[in-house]
C-alpha cells in the first residue's frame, strides 16, 4: 500500500485548519451497549421491547459498483463471526430527529471500532480503529478513514472500513456524545483501571484523574475519554484509555446486579435510545436472536486493541495522519475473516498499535 507522507514525531503539532470544536473522539462505548445490553443480554425483556423498536434505522446498501471483501464462507453446521461497526460523532445532526439519516454527510466520523462475535458467540473482540489512519476511500484517493463519512455518507464509511479490516459489516450503530453522560450514571458510575495519572485539558472541568482503579460519574467519564493533550503519545493513549472505560462500563452492564434490575436497564437504555441510529436489519427478531446466542457473553470473555500502525506521519496535502501498518494489517484481516480476531488481540494489547 502505498502513500505519500514525510515521517513527524509522535504527539507533532497538526497543520491549522478549521474543525469542528468539542468531542473529536466520541466515547464509543454507547454504540457497543447495543451489541452487549441489547443483544448480549437479550432483547426478550419485555421492558425494552417498546423502547427497542422507537430507534431510528438507516439503510447501509452498498453502491454495487463498490469492491467489497468476501463474505465469509462457513462449513454445514458452522456459523461465521458477526462484525458490528461503531461509529461516533461529536455532531448533533448525525442524531437530530428531523435529519434524513439517509443523508448524513458534511461530518467526519469521530471515532470508531469494529467488535467481532465469534463463530461459537461466546467471545467479543473489539479493536480501535484510529480516525487519522490513511486509507483509500474508494472514488476519492486516499484520506484519512474518518473522512468517509463526511465524503459519502453512512454507506461509504462502511464500504472503507470494510476493506480496512478484511471482512464485511453485518450491522451498524451510530451514537453521538449526547447520550454520553446519562448513560454512565444511569448504571451507577464505571470503575476502570487509569494506567497513568494525568489532568484533563480538554476544558472537561479540568479533572485530575489518579494512576489504578477509579470510579467515574458522567461528567469525569467524558473526560477521561476525550482527553488526548496530557499525553505524549495523543491519541494512541486516549484510545486505549477508551478501552479501558468501555471494559469498565461492559462489566458494570453485564453484571447481575444491573441485569436483573428492570429499573436500572431501562434507565440505562432509555439514555442512550434518543442518540442513537440502528441499521435497518438490526430490527428486533435479529437483537432477540443474537441476544440468545451470546447469552453467556460477559465482560471478562472481551479483547480490546488498536490497529497496527507505524506511528504518524504529514500527507503530502499538509495533513496529519496515522500511518497504517499494512504488513500486520493483512494479519488482522486474515483474523476478522476466521473469526479468530481473538487470538489476534492476545498478542496485540495496548502498546503494541506502534511498532
């Protein structure tokens, strides 16, 4: 794969252009609580079907013209994994009521990750897909991977992750950050393990967050999560601080003192529903099937990592960009197309994005 970049040192200051302001790396974890509290924990609570069936759908048809991976060729009697795309973005519109959702363009994609379900349900692997990484974008050369969206829509993002990863999408989430703070104190706050101290400068409230295990409420979960500045590796240490939110908070709803509290699920559903956007073939007999298949999914059978990449680098167009590492790539992709992203992750946690 081939691109033009000059090598910069880790954390360099990006080229000055105009952006968007506030959350530029949605907590995903949202998009993540339909495929685990939704699916994993089952859809068949009567209490959330109501509620299930008011979340918007979008169509991810393909344009036919678009090359796409294979699809997964399964023996009789075997299943293939399942791959769920989570997108984030800091953009009101992307979940505004009046918004076609057919029509979603003009933003970039803040965040996202790809959870795979394994052939036999029983193990999540999710992996952090980094918003700068420079792809190509099929009919547009190359860009940085979040910049599907904005070039093409909902379809088009899916189509560049796809061939990002290998292995094709089976179902979609898109949440924006609304949702963000409800969600963490409707389950009661989220303990992660911090793996270094530091002060947000995200203008999050400025909070200090201590080295170990500390409980978040909302308002200091957004923070923890957005915050990217206080480290020398930028975004490489706010994904994997990402992750260990997201490994926090699916272990909190995935535990039995939230599943068996119809109050407390249904709070915490309640504050996510408004803010997000569902493919259309997510409907509710595909949740209730899933959610019986990946019944003894629990938060200590999930892997976490981030995409191989060889650090960062300045596109010839002036930009600052993450460069993929293809050679491990084209491992990651032999994996999501196996089903055995799994193994993958094992030897691949965090740190081991940069080589």
């Amino acid at each position: 794969m081939n691109s033009a970049y000059t090598p910069t040192e880790l954390g360099g200051a990006r080229p000055a252009r105009k952006r968007r302001r506030g959350l530029r790396n949605l907590l995903i974890a949202v998009g993540v609580l339909i495929a685990l509290l939704v699916i994993a924990a089952g859809i068949g609570y009567a209490l959330l079907s109501s509620s299930y069936n008011e979340v918007r759908r979008f169509s991810i048809h393909q344009d036919p013209s678009l090359t796409r991976p294979a699809a997964v060729a399964v023996a009789d009697g075997m299943q293939a994994p399942i791959n769920i795309l989570l997108l984030g973005s800091d953009s009101r519109e992307s979940t505004d009521p009046l918004t076609n959702v057919e029509d979603l363009t003009g933003f970039r994609s803040d965040a996202m990750m790809v959870a795979q379900v394994s052939p036999d349900r029983e193990v999540v692997t999710i992996v952090s897909i980094m918003r700068d990484n420079w792809v190509p974008i099929q009919g547009f050369g190359e860009a940085k991977i979040n910049a599907a969206f904005s070039l093409g829509g909902l379809p088009l993002a899916v189509n560049t992750v796809e061939n990002f990863i290998g292995a094709r999408i089976d179902h979609v989430a898109l949440v924006d950050f609304q949702s963000f703070k409800g969600l963490t104190d409707a389950v009661g706050g989220v303990t992660v393990h911090n793996s270094q101290a530091f002060t947000a400068q995200n203008g999050g409230g400025g909070f200090t967050f201590a080295e170990g295990d500390i409980t978040l409420n909302g308002d200091q979960a957004l923070s923890f999560v957005r915050e990217r500045y206080a480290f020398a590796d930028g975004d490489y240490q706010r994904a994997r601080n990402q992750q260990a939110y997201l490994q926090g908070l699916m272990k909190q709803v995935l535990s039995k003192g939230t599943l068996t509290d119809a109050t407390k699920l249904m709070d915490t559903f309640n504050a996510l529903k408004s803010y997000l956007i569902l493919d259309e073939e997510l409907d509710l007999p595909e949740a209730m099937r899933l959610g019986f298949d990946m019944r003894t999914v629990r938060a200590d059978t999930i892997e976490f990592f981030t995409s191989p990449t060889l650090g960062t680098g300045t596109s010839t167009d002036g930009q600052s960009i993450v460069l993929p590492n293809w050679a491990e790539i084209a491992n990651m992709q032999a994996a999501f197309q196996s089903g055995t992203l799994a193994e993958f992750a094992a030897l691949h946690g965090p740190g081991s994005e940069l080589p």
